[in-house]
C-alpha cells in the first residue's frame, strides 16, 4: 500500500469496479453530473452494453481484430455525445456541472477483450497507437465542447491503465502519453478538471508534475472544488472523498511535459 498526500493509495485498486461516482450520476453537493454512466465514449464508438445480475451496465468488446484499430471514426459528432454537452448546457444554468471522463486508454481497452488487448499492446503497437489518436482526438473535442458549455468541473478517469498490470514502460507509451495528450492546451481554460488518484499518483512518480498541497477548510473534497475557478489540475485522491482540509494541485512549468512517445 502506497501513501500519498495523506490517503492510503492500493495500485491495484479496480476503480471500475469500486468507484460507485464514476459508475453513476452525482447530484450531491449542488452538483449535478454528467453522463450517468462511463459508457458514453464507447456508445458513441459503436459499442453495445448488457447489464449484469447485479444491475451494473457492461461494454461488449467491439474490436476483434488488430486491423479495425487503424479505422476508428471520430465520435464527438455522435448522438450520445451532443446529448451531453446539450444537457451541460441546460443544467449549469442552475447548478454547477461536472463532467465525467474517461482517460482514452481506458476508451480503447473498454473496447477489446482483455485477453486480447494486452497481446496487441505487444505485438501491433502501431494499430494501438492509431487507435488511442483517434480517440484522443475525440476526446479533446468532447471535453472543450463541455466547458463551453458550462461543465465547472471535469473527472479524469483512466482505470483500465494499471501500472501494476501494464509495467512503466507501457504505461507511459500508452496511457501517459495520450492522457498528457488530453491535457495538454488545457491551461486557458474555465474548468477545474481533477484527475483520479490512480492516474495522477503515477504521473507524480514518473516526474511529469509536482503535487502541491493547497489547505481548504475542511468538508467534503467535492464542496471544495466548487469553490476554486479553473484553470486548475488536481489530484492524488478521490473526487469523492468525505472531508479534506487540502487539496492537491499538480503543477509543471509547462503544464504538461514533451510526451514520451516510441521512436
């Protein structure tokens, strides 16, 4: 078990699995939460759900061939996405709005059999790297479009990249790099946008920023947020936290660092 920032932080942690806000909708603390599930991006890829036994909504693996990696359209045109920025758009107007996002790692994989995927981040890294573009490129649509919209406060999410699981080397080739990526460009801004522990925890260790404790009084991790103004990137604990008395900023001179990406 790792420590930062004073909570407890298991790498192996399955944030899909436990982290019931990034699951479902948030209205709590005056703020409400868009899309309801962390399915939108691979609906709008063309992707199929089933719902389990116990209620929870599952993506069925949609690629099953390297090759269809190098043909993914853009998505920040589809129905589900325009959805979302519109219902953005009529919310804020009452309350502030946070936007939940997935990492494009976690996009990609969400999409492939595990069983699969891990063979292919080896053995076709050029499909893999064509893919998570694409999806990257999406995705920064998709998140500018929501703080144009009124989105005060994005969720960065990435769960499907593990460290653990994928090795230093991989991660930083295949999630780091894209999600520094989505990042990038962010610094002008409105939104506070906080990214989940398991993804800034590791960027810290791998030097890409400095985490900074900033004292706040002391309630709920989500209160606090509502009242800092962006342009500002957290992280090192979760989003839904109880009560804090500080939050943690991550800070780089250039916000985010040339990308590490393979030659």
């Amino acid at each position: 078990m790792a420590r930062a920032s004073g909570i407890d932080f298991d790498p192996d942690f399955d944030l899909n699995a436990l982290c019931m806000g990034h699951i479902t909708g948030n209205t709590a603390n005056n703020i409400i939460a868009f899309p309801d599930d962390f399915t939108t991006e691979a609906k709008a890829l063309g992707a199929e759900t089933e719902t389990t036994a116990n209620g929870f909504e599952v993506i069925r693996p949609l690629f099953t061939e390297p090759d269809m990696l190098f043909n993914i359209p853009a998505f920040e045109e589809s129905e589900g996405i325009k959805n979302v920025v519109e219902e953005i758009r009529a919310a804020s107007k009452e309350k502030k709005v946070l936007l939940k996002l997935n990492g494009p790692y976690s996009v990609l994989a969400s999409l492939v059999s595990p069983e699969l995927f891990y063979r292919w981040c080896a053995k076709y890294r050029q499909a893999i790297h064509s893919a998570l573009d694409s999806i990257t490129a999406s995705l920064e649509i998709y998140l500018d479009e929501s703080i144009n919209a009124g989105a005060g406060i994005v969720s960065l999410a990435d769960p499907y990249a593990n460290v653990s699981v994928l090795g230093e080397k991989r991660y930083r080739e295949f999630a780091a790099a894209y999600l520094l990526r989505l990042l990038r460009g962010r610094e002008g801004e409105t939104a506070v946008i906080h990214l989940c522990p398991h993804s800034s925890i590791p960027l810290v260790q791998f030097g890409y920023f400095e985490a900074k404790d900033i004292p706040v009084k002391n309630d709920s991790y989500l209160d606090a947020l509502v009242r800092q103004s962006g342009p500002l990137l957290l992280g090192n604990r979760c989003i839904y936290s109880g009560k804090s008395d500080s939050i943690t900023s991550l800070i780089c001179e250039t916000f985010c660092p040339p990308l590490f990406l393979p030659r």
